[in-house]
C-alpha cells in the first residue's frame, strides 16, 4: 500500500505496526524537516529527500512528524513481510538525500533511492529486496529500468503525464495514476513524459512474497490470531515507547 501526500501539521500521533515495514521517501521539493520518533529509540530529523525505514517486524510504535512551518511532500509505503520475518525485532534504516546516486541522461534525471537499476546500486540495503526509484522525464526520451528476476513492480505518476511502455505496448498514466507490472521479470520497462513540462514519477519493485497474510489496521500478521496477539501486547505496553 501507498500514500502519496502533503503534511503541514503533525495527523497521526503515535501508533504502532507490525509484520510489515513502513517506509517514508520525502521528495525533494519538501520544505522543512519532518520529525521521527519511534520505540527503538530513535528521534531525529528526516530531511527532503531522505528515505527512512522502519522494519516493524514483531511491533513497534513511531511518530513522524513536521517540524512547524514545514511542508512535506513524499510517500509512504507499507512494505509486507515473509513469515519468517513477522516475529523478528523491529530495525531501521535511515539513507540521506546525498548517498543515494543519480542517474542522468538526455530528458531524464532519476534518484536510485534503494536497490539497483541501470548498473549502480545503494550502498544502503534493506530487510527486503526492494528498489525504488524517483525521477523526472521530459517528452524528448526515455528512461529505462529492467525489472529484477522474480520481483513485481509498480509506476506512479507523482506531477504531469507519462507514458510507460512495457511488453510491446505504450500506457499512459495522468498524474495521480500508477499501474501494477506483474510478471515482467526481466524486462526492461521504459517511461517518457508526456507534459509541456518535465514530469514527476515513482517506481517501487519488490521481490515477490507469495504468502497469505491478515492485515489489520497498521498490522499486517500471518493470522488472525497472530494479530490478535499483537493488539494485545500493544495494549499492554509491551510493543516500547517513545523517546
């Protein structure tokens, strides 16, 4: 799951996850600082551009945050977690604006925020493959990513139009739409603006989980009994607190 948006005033306070991962990528026309709080002890500024991920894994509870007067502009996605990994202890991972390559060619500028494309990849890893990528294309090229071996991905137009092509066929997306790419491992999938302007888009690709899991509110375990037994060690104080 995604959340595209805007915050200029602290929205939801202090809660908890579990059995996924929640990652923060604030673009870089955010203004301001965005404050993370959370129970593996952690309160520090995230800066535009950053990426910080939270691996929630058996539960824990964050707070982000703007600073006042500050804008923030990113996404929030909510990575799942195999099995093995719902019950592990919860991790982070901060990566800065300025470790994070850039990839340049005629009409494309793209950030590689984690993972790998086109040959260069993050010194930074996460708990799960995933690569996600935040650029801008103009109409007069095009650029290319090839989709990892037994990964999915997903395309969002952030600002302006695309086009993406992908298995022999050119879709456009509007700002705001994004497709799915499922069974494309291997393929190389090409994005071109379609704007007057230069456009704005997001690529997430993650290795597959081919798992059930019962997702409850911000918890997301094997069973329902499972987050039964989270709710209830939340409710007893038990998934930390904040510093």
């Amino acid at each position: 799951m995604v959340d595209h948006y805007t915050m200029t005033e602290p929205t939801f306070g202090a809660h908890p996850h579990a059995g996924l991962s929640a990652v923060t990528v604030l673009f870089e026309d955010t203004h301001g600082k965005f404050n993370n709080r959370d129970s593996l002890g952690n309160d520090f500024d995230i800066n535009p551009g950053d990426l910080y991920w939270l691996n929630a894994g058996s539960g824990a509870i964050h707070d982000e945050a703007p600073r006042k007067g500050a804008s923030i502009h990113g996404l929030q996605i909510f990575v799942n977690l195999p099995v093995r990994m719902k019950h592990q202890a919860p991790s982070s991972l901060h990566v800065k604006r300025e470790d994070m390559p850039t990839l340049k060619g005629q009409g494309y500028r793209v950030r590689l925020v984690l993972g790998q494309s086109n040959g260069l990849e993050t010194d930074a890893v996460s708990v799960w493959p995933v690569t996600i990528l935040d650029g801008f294309v103009d109409q007069t090229s095009a650029f290319e990513h090839r989709i990892q071996t037994g990964f999915n991905a997903w395309i969002y137009s952030v600002e302006g139009d695309i086009e993406v092509h992908v298995r022999g066929e050119w879709l456009t997306l509007h700002q705001g739409e994004s497709s799915a790419i499922v069974g494309a491992e291997g393929e190389a999938v090409a994005i071109r603006g379609k704007s007057s302007s230069s456009s704005h888009f997001a690529v997430l690709s993650g290795e597959t989980i081919s798992e059930n899991f019962v997702q409850q509110g911000p918890f997301a375990m094997s069973t329902q009994l499972e987050n039964d037994e989270v709710v209830a060690r939340y409710n007893a104080g038990e998934l930390g607190r904040l510093v």
